[in-house]
C-alpha cells in the first residue's frame, strides 16, 4: 500500500511540474498576435469588455476561455500535493499571486501586456478547478459508501 501511494504522489508531482513548465512556456515564451508591445491595463473589466464587443469569437475563446482553462489545474493539483491548503481564501490568494507574478515578467521581460483582466480570469480559473477538484471528491466518498452500504 505504501509503494503504491509513493507511486501516485511522484505521479501527481510530476503532473504539476510538466503543468507548471507549460504554464510558463505558453505565458512567457509564446508569442502573442494581438500584443503591441509592453503596456498594461489596470482597469478592471476593461479588456474582457473590449474582447466581448470585438465581435471576434477566436478572440473570445483565446483569451477569455483561455485564460480560465490555462488555471484550471492549479487549483485542481494544488488541493492534491497540498491537503491542509484546501480552502477557497488559500487558493484565491495562491492563484492570485502566481498570476500576478506571471503579468508581473511578461510585462518586465517579454515586453507584454500587464492586464489585471488575466489575473482575474486566471484567479477564477484555478478556483474553478478547486470546486471541481472538491465536487470529484464528494462524489468518490459518496460513491465509496453507497458501495459499502449496499454490499453488507
């Protein structure tokens, strides 16, 4: 039993790693068709707006779809390598600064855009992977004592 659950954390260690190296490659070494060089939008909603208006699907999907779904697995591992952070205001916080650090060097390095809009996606997209990470978790226990209670 012990090698087994050995096993399943270098597995889910290495899920969060080949995760987090494709996390950083798309964020930082990808390039970006609809950036104009390093500037930053402070003004919470603006872009997700101005997207929305554009009329542009692809342009919908790519960035607003986009940036939820890129999070999603932070929260969703985050709450199997580290069980005493299951808590929405911890996953929040975590999700939040992992993306501000993330705007923080596209702005700085890879002469991007900073837009708060991301981290606000990107925040939401990792707590949706929380409650989806929470919700599997109920339905296993749930499914685990409808078994033992019917086969007595």
């Amino acid at each position: 039993m012990q090698g087994a659950q050995t096993h399943k954390q270098k597995l889910i260690w290495m899920l969060f790693i080949a995760y987090l190296t494709f996390l950083i490659f798309v964020t930082l070494f990808t390039h970006n068709y609809y950036t104009y060089g390093r500037s930053r939008n402070l003004l919470i909603f603006s872009s997700i707006r101005l997207m929305l208006r554009s009329g542009s699907s692809v342009l919908i999907v790519k960035n607003i779809f986009g940036n939820v779904l890129l999070f999603l697995p932070l929260g969703f591992l985050m709450s199997i390598i580290i069980p005493s952070k299951r808590r929405f205001s911890w996953q929040i916080l975590f999700a939040f600064s992992i993306s501000a650090l993330i705007e923080a060097c596209q702005y700085f390095f890879a002469a991007r855009i900073f837009d708060i809009d991301d981290i606000l996606l990107n925040t939401g997209g990792s707590v949706l992977g929380f409650v989806i990470f929470l919700l599997l978790r109920f339905i296993k226990r749930k499914c685990v004592v409808l078994y033992f209670n019917g086969h007595r």
